[in-house]
C-alpha cells in the first residue's frame, strides 16, 4: 500500500497548510495496522519515530493526547510551532534511544 501525503492540518502539533502522512497510533508491528492512525506533519512523525521505539509507542503512548502530554515530545511540539509549514528540519535520534538499541 502506497503512503498517502497531502496538505492538511497536523493532529500533533496543530500547524496548518503542512505535508501530513499516516502515523500508525498502534505501530504496524505490534498489531496495529487496522488500529486508528493520526495524520501528522513530516518533522512531529520523524520526532516520535526518534524519541521512542515501537515498544515503548504501542505500550504508553498509542493516542494523540498520550503522544502530546509526554515531556520530552512537547519541548519539540513547543518548538516546532512556531516554525513555518514548509520548515523540514533535521531529526535525529535521541541518545538515549541510540542506547536502547545496543
């Protein structure tokens, strides 16, 4: 199944005019793929994908307001509002996600 982007509202963040992509709430691999999914902005998608493993999303953070109340994503959220939609910035992984994964 090809990825569906279009220009929409980001469910995350709530920047308007934004490239939005599917983010599966549950992910895929942990039984998620017909589970409810959110529409997020490319920079909030790549931001969860690099602050937290498929474990620990399908575990503690499987809704929006789950995703949004969690400390070290609303410094990014904080942040990312105020940039234009058409910023991309560059994502990297956090270091302690860079341990978990040794």
């Amino acid at each position: 199944m090809a990825k569906k982007n279009h220009i929409s509202t980001c469910e995350l963040c709530s920047r308007n005019e934004v490239v939005v992509t599917v983010h599966h709430l549950t992910p895929r691999e942990m039984g998620g793929a017909h589970m409810p999914t959110a529409s997020i902005c490319i920079p909030c998608h790549k931001q969860i994908h690099a602050l937290f493993t498929n474990e620990e999303l399908a575990a503690n953070l499987y809704s929006i307001e789950l995703l949004r109340s969690h400390p070290e994503l609303q410094k990014f959220l904080k942040w990312i509002k105020r940039q234009p939609s058409t910023r991309l910035p560059r994502i990297t992984k956090s270091n302690a996600r860079k341990r978990k994964k040794r």
